[in-house]
C-alpha cells in the first residue's frame, strides 16, 4: 500500500537511496546499516519501499537493511511481466545478485510477504529467514474489492476513504495515503501494472487458493498480523506454517508494521538477532 511521505530520504538521514540495473529493470531501493546477514523488505501491493521508513534504522542495529520496490512500484521497472508475483522471485534472485548479496533474511509485508515465499522457495539457500507480516498467499481470502478500488480511486476522497481501510482506526497518515492512492490512479502506466498484477495473480483465489505446502520451506518462519486487518483477515490455524510463532498485534488493521511500528519492529529484530546467534553456535560447535 502507498508511502505515507513523498520523499525517499530527507536530508542528513543515515538511509541511502541507489538503483540497481539488472536483466529485469531497474531495481531502486533504500539500505541503511553495514554487516551481519542483510535483511531485505518487501512492501504490499501498491507500496513502495517508503512503507518501510519507520522500521528500517532500528533493524539495521546489527545488520545491513534493505527495502527494494518491486516490478510496477516506486522508482523500479514498471514492466510487470506476466503480471505474476511468482515471477517477482527470479528478479529479486537478480537483484541480490547486483548488490552481491549471498544470503539474506526477508521480510514481507501483504503481497510482499506472498513474493518472499515464493523467492523462499525457489532459492532456500539464499533465504536466511521468513518473515510474513499480514501475508497473501496463504490460500485465505481477502478483499479483491479493496484492490480494484484503491488501484483507480475517482477522486481524493475516495482515495482516502480506501486508506483508511488499511488502518484500524483514525490516523494522521490516512489523508497523505489518500492522496498518493489517487495520484497512483492517474497514472495509466502504473495503473495497467497494478491492473494486471490484480488479474493474473489475485483475481482468482479472493474466497481462498490451494494451501501451502509448508514442507518445502526448511528456514525458520514467523508471521505477524493485525488484529484488525479489513483486507486480510487472521488466517485460521491450519494455513500457517506449523510450529511457526504467530504473533497478532492490538489495534492494527493491515499495516502493523506503521500502526504498531515499535513492537512490530521489535519482534522482527528479536527473530533475527536469535537465528544470527543460533547459526553462529552450531557453526563453532565442534
């Protein structure tokens, strides 16, 4: 979903903004931090990788952070291909490849999270770690209605009356959303992306897809969601990864990740820092 700024990077901020050119398009992304095993953020449909501004310095605390805008998003290639999140996975494989990145955590928000496991399980051994933050993907339904309509609001106020759907309750964030959802509208280019990411990959599972098979994914997994999420609601037990922490946030609809950036951000730390500890015991245990 939408940035709630229009700036990428204000000035004398530690984030910097750069752009990769691969074999797919452009790549633009923000990176913050050095070391450790790099985390990278993927945003939901519609977003950008600004989605992540209030999240990104806290994780960089012992690794390099990372947050890219996928194919039809932000300062990337608007070329969507097929216009099927698979194919957002072999992209990203070239991405990691330009900024020479072995092995890296993901964390995924909405079809974000959707393009983290399918990058997940097309190259397990680039992927350190999962996490879902309010994921599509799982074979639950969502609001397909939301979708078409926050891609080509008529007007402001319907822009914002979409944004405000994406929140659990009043915000000041919801006007500026409103108006980027509008802005994103008008725009025939981005809009035709987004229209054909919407049919190829969404349109025909909104009551619900085929399981996953969580079998094939051997990387530690958590997921993370809103107690309020109107888009996608909580997933029932038997569509999440088994064993896997499940964490619901307190008023937060389906952008915990800015509704509730500190615990949020919190949790994913904390998730990192113990798998990063964890591989370093059994790489030193004899």
């Amino acid at each position: 979903m939408p940035s709630p700024v229009s700036r990428p990077v204000s000035e004398g901020s530690r984030l910097r903004s750069g752009v990769v050119t691969i074999a797919g398009g452009q790549a633009a992304y923000l990176s913050v931090g050095s070391g450790g095993v790099p985390v990278l953020l993927l945003h939901g449909f519609a977003g950008d990788r600004l989605t992540w501004q209030f999240n990104l310095s806290a994780l960089s605390a012992r690794r390099r952070a990372i947050a890219v805008d996928l194919p039809g998003h932000g300062g990337s290639t608007p070329d969507v291909g097929s216009g099927r999140v698979a194919d957002f996975a072999p992209w990203l494989v070239e991405f990691l490849d330009g900024l020479e990145l072995s092995r890296v955590h993901l964390v995924g928000h909405s079809m974000g999270g959707y393009v983290a496991r399918e990058l997940a399980g097309l190259a397990p051994d680039r992927v350190a770690s999962l996490t879902l933050l309010s994921s599509a993907g799982l074979g639950t339904p969502f609001d397909l209605g939301f979708l078409r309509r926050a891609i080509a609001p008529a007007d402001v106020a319907e822009g914002r009356a979409c944004a405000e759907r994406l929140f659990a309750g009043p915000s000041p964030l919801i006007p500026r959303f409103g108006e980027v959802l509008h802005a994103q509208g008008a725009d025939p280019v981005r809009r035709a992306g987004l229209e054909r990411i919407i049919e190829r990959s969404f349109a025909d599972h909104a009551d619900g897809g085929p399981p996953v098979d969580w079998s094939a994914y051997r990387m530690p997994i958590q997921v993370l969601w809103g107690r309020d999420d109107r888009i996608i609601p909580l997933p029932p037990p038997d569509r999440l990864p088994p064993a896997a922490p499940f964490r619901v946030f307190e008023n937060a609809g389906h952008l915990p990740h800015i509704e509730a950036a500190s615990p949020v951000t919190a949790t994913v730390r904390a998730f990192l820092d113990g798998g990063d500890d964890a591989q370093s015991v059994e790489l030193t245990e004899p």
